[in-house]
C-alpha cells in the first residue's frame, strides 16, 4: 500500500515537472507573438496548451522514429528544462509575489473565488485520477494501443 503511494506521489511529480516545462516551453513560443502579456491566467492557459502541443509531437516524431526509450524522453524533458531555465525562475519569482500577495490579503474577491473553485476542482480530479480505470474503451484502445507502441519502442503500421 506504501509503495503504491509513493508511486502515484513520484507520479504526480513528474506530471508536475512536465506541465511546467510545457507551460515554459508554450511561453518562449507565444513570447514571439504580438500581444502577448506574460503571467496572466491566459498566459497560463494557452501556454501550457502550446507547451503540451509541441510535446505531443515530439513524442510522435520519437515514435515514427523507434526511439520512444524512457531515457530518451527524460533527455529530452532535460534538453527542454536547460531551454528553458530562465522562464523557470522568472515563474518561481512570480509564484512567491502571488503567495505573499495572498498571505497579506491583497487578492480581489474574483481571485479568492477562483483560488477556491481550482483547489476544489483540484481534489475531485486528484480523486478521479486514483480510481482504476474500469470501462471497456479505456481498458481495450486507451491503455492497450500506447502499452504496445511502447513495448515495440515505435509507432508501427
């Protein structure tokens, strides 16, 4: 039982890692973009959304390739962490502004609403994500079809 929590925590960890190196990553590219104001809920959204876009194709050019290896993915969250060094202490720096603002009582009515509304939303997708998947199209073509692209290190035809 421990160690299936300590699985899901390092689990959650890495999902942590990856939706901030996409979040850095949607930012350098919508960076060169006019109109584009950083560190806004926006900002957020549809950085992120790039940043997983970009590394959902490069895990489909890893697997055309024959290369999906898991150090070959960690290497290239690495390659993608050192791209995006800067952006990860500009957010750090932001995050601790936000939290004192917080602290201090400086947040509008809007943003303790929606500070609520993502905590709850939070816990209810942390419960859902700890079930077991049970119906018959996420046992047979939404877990079957990647274990076997990844048992095979490819995309096959």
């Amino acid at each position: 039982m421990i160690s299936l929590l300590c699985e899901r925590i390092a689990e959650f960890g890495l999902l942590f890692v990856i939706v901030l190196l996409a979040y850095c990553t949607g930012r350098k590219v919508l960076g060169y973009f006019n109109g584009y104001k950083p560190y806004s809920l926006r900002d957020f959204i549809f950085g992120s959304a790039a940043g997983l876009g970009i590394f959902s194709y490069l895990v489909l050019l890893l697997g055309m390739c024959g290369l999906l290896y898991r150090w070959i993915i960690y290497l290239v969250l690495a390659v993608i962490a050192v791209f995006c060094l800067g952006e990860i202490k500009k957010i750090i720096v932001t995050l601790k502004e936000k939290l004192k603002a917080a602290s201090a009582g400086h947040l509008t009515v809007f943003e303790t609403g929606l500070a609520i509304v993502m905590v709850v939303t939070g816990i209810l997708v942390l419960f859902g994500t700890l079930a077991p998947p049970s119906l018959y199209d996420s046992l047979v073509y939404h877990l079957a079809a990647p274990d076997v692209y990844i048992s095979n290190h490819g995309i096959n035809r």
